[in-house]
C-alpha cells in the first residue's frame, strides 16, 4: 500500500482573497465571464418572453402551419430547445478557452503562495 502525498503544513496561512479580488486578473476574469454570459442570458430572456407574448396575443400568427400538422408554435418551442443546447455548448468552448486558463492561472498563484 502506498502513502498518500502529504503537503507540508508548514506554517501558512490561508490565501488573501480580498487581495486576489482585487487583483487585475480577477478582474479580467469576471470581465470575460460578464461579457459573455450578460448580453446571452438578456438576449435568451426576450428571446423566450418574445415566444411566450407571441404565444398569449397572437393565437393566429402561432397557429399557422408550416409543414402538414407543425405549426409556428411548435417549430419556435422545439426552437427553445435548440438555443438552450446551443447556448450551453457555446458558453463551454469559451469557459475552456478564456475563462479556465485564467481561473487556473490564479488558482496555482494562490496555491504556490500558500
């Protein structure tokens, strides 16, 4: 049976958080994060409050067929679906490329102060 690594206790501290709050990386990672997820999530609220007023006051425009017995609602419901996927794919592909490599850079800063 093998050890486990152990970490040299030492005598430090934990992390200063404030200071890394307050630090220009953090502050370039919660403005990638922001810019990001702010504009799609306004944009997939009036993109769903768009389909649900459409839904309520405009019964005829929903209920026009586009293809034998699928109509404008179902084709913008299923619609619903596919931007939520797509929206979610997308938001990973661009936390693996700019937001995890700079989480981790902070990340192994305040492990290699600690």
């Amino acid at each position: 049976m093998s050890a486990a690594p152990t970490t040299d206790p030492g005598t430090h501290g934990p992390p200063d958080y404030i200071q890394v709050q307050s630090s220009e990386e953090f502050d370039e990672l919660r403005r990638a994060h922001r810019s990001f997820a702010f504009p799609l999530t306004v944009a997939f609220i009036l993109w769903y409050l768009g389909y649900v007023l459409l839904s309520s006051y405009a019964g005829g425009l929903m209920a026009t067929k586009v293809l034998g017995h699928l109509n404008v609602a179902f084709v913008l419901g299923l619609a619903q679906f596919v931007t939520t996927f797509l929206i979610a794919w997308w938001y990973s592909r661009h936390a693996a490329a700019k937001l995890d490599p700079k989480a981790e850079a902070i990340k192994s800063r305040l492990e290699g102060d600690a």
